[in-house]
C-alpha cells in the first residue's frame, strides 16, 4: 500500500460514510438508541455507548479485512495471478462506483441479506434488550456484518493487498474514518438528511472508487506486461535474488533494507553499490534492482 492508496481509503470512507452509511446504518442506530439510551443520561455516557457501538463495527471489519487479505496472499504464486486478480478487483471496483452513482444495480444484486437470518436476528434481539454496556459493542460486531457496498469496495481492496496484516489495517482504516459521520448522525440529523448533500457525497465517493478501480487496473497491467515481458529464467532468477520484494511487489512497500536481494557491504565498497543498497529501504525496489541483475 502506498500513500495515493491511503488517501483514497481515506476519502472513500469519509465521503461514502455520509452520502451511504447513514442512510443504511442510520435506521439501526436510531433503533438501539431509541431502545437503549435514556435521555436523562448524560453526553459522556451517550457518547461511550455510541463509541463502544463504533469500536465493533471496526473490530468485524478488521477481522473480514484480515480474512480477505489472507485470501489474497494465496495468488502470490505469479505475475500472472496478481494480474488475474489486480484486474478482477480494478473490474469490480469501477462497477461498484458506477452502482453508487446510479448507473447501475451491481451492488443490490450481490449484497447478501444476512439480517434476515434466524441467528442474527437471535442475537440482534437479545442485545437490544441487554443492560450491560458491553451489549453496544456487540451491536457494533453485527452492524459489521451488515451487507453494505462500501464494506464490500473495501473488502475487494483488502484483497488486493495480498497480506492477512495490510487486509486487516485496510478496514481498520475504513472503519475508523466512517465513525465521524456515524458518531455525528444522533446530534445533526437535520444535515445528513438532506437528500441533495448526501447524494453529492455519494457522487464524489463513487468517483473515487472508479479512479482506485482504474489504479488497480494500472497495477494489474503492470503484473502482466511483467510476467509477458520478463524470460521465465529471469522471473525465477528475480523471485529467488529478492525472496517476497520479488517480481513487482516491492510497489506494495513490502521492501525494507537488506532484502530484494541486495547484500550487506563493506564501508569500503564503491559508492554505486551502496547507492544500489540503499534504494532498497526507500522503497525503490522493482524487479531486476536491488541486487537483481
């Protein structure tokens, strides 16, 4: 993951949470606070609950983030399958952009309406009527299961990271920037119901996910024009010299000092193999550089 990345992360989830979030959400968070705050409590006690809600949703999504990251990892077996699945997520990123702006109905065609099962609803009810604080925070687990498309864009990102780690701060990330606006819903109402904001926030999140879907794109030809371009003898060559920074994903920022192949040298070693060391820890690596012939 890089910083355009995580900016994009960033922006889909702060915009996405107030142009979608609140009018999926907003009707459960309206329901466990009408049924389990009282007005005469006090805002710090409102508020812990709100954040105990929050924190769960954010648990859920890291866990699914860590699930789909891990899925992730097994294509790293080949340029090519990186390709394969930089491509299918790039396809699948624009095509939920679209389905945000209304062009299409991509997204209600796979959310899956796990509200409607008999444990879900077992456990929804339960925790409705519980006392206990922690109750709020397993409100938030559930709402994280919620089928939603921003959770799925981001799922489909997670994936992309090949890493159960990077998947699981993927949707870390996307959760915390989502609980501003959710956090907020309850104290400015009469904001986010205005129809003509939230679909203006829907349509600026539905173009940053078309541009994240053509930047996987990107990164899905350039897998490809290196798996079609590179001899096989290289690409193992490669793999082998720089071990995991190998073949193209050093651009994930996965290098570090002393890997992608380059080796330790002395003080007295000549300027331009030091040079050569050196870029592997700025994150410079690539195939056929830091060590790679």
């Amino acid at each position: 993951m890089n910083g355009i990345e995580f900016t994009a992360i960033i922006t889909f989830a702060l915009l996405g949470s107030i142009g979608h979030c609140i009018g999926m959400c907003g009707g459960f968070i309206v329901t466990y606070t009408t049924a389990k705050i009282k007005p005469e409590q006090d805002k710090f006690t409102q508020s812990t609950y709100h954040l105990f809600y929050n924190f769960g949703r954010v648990v859920t999504y890291t866990v699914l983030g860590a699930l789909f990251g891990y899925f992730g990892s097994l294509w790293d077996i080949s340029p090519l399958a990186r390709a394969i699945m930089f491509a299918v997520a790039g396809v699948m990123m624009i095509l939920m952009g679209f389905s945000f702006a209304g062009k299409l109905k991509f997204l209600t065609s796979i959310e899956y309406p796990i509200t409607r099962q008999p444990w879900f609803k077992k456990i929804f009810t339960s925790q409705l009527t519980s006392a206990k604080p922690s109750s709020f925070f397993t409100l938030g687990l559930l709402n994280g299961l919620f089928p939603c498309g921003l959770v799925y864009t981001m799922l489909v990102t997670a994936t992309t990271t090949q890493s159960a780690l990077w998947g699981a701060i993927v949707m870390a990330i996307f959760g915390i920037f989502t609980i501003p606006a959710l956090f907020s819903f309850a104290f400015a109402v009469g904001l986010f119901s205005q129809t003509r904001f939230r679909s203006l926030m829907i349509q600026f999140a539905a173009i940053t996910i078309i541009v994240f879907g053509g930047w996987t794109l990107m990164k899905a030809y350039m897998q490809f024009d290196y798996w079609n371009n590179t001899p096989r003898e290289q690409q193992l060559k490669d793999a082998q010299e720089m071990g995991k920074c190998g073949a193209g994903k050093c651009g994930a920022g996965k290098c570090g000092m002393g890997k992608c192949g380059a080796k330790p040298v002395e003080n007295n070693a000549p300027e331009s193999l030091k040079d050569d060391v050196m870029k592997c820890g700025a994150g410079k690596c690539g195939s056929g550089k830091c060590g790679g012939n």
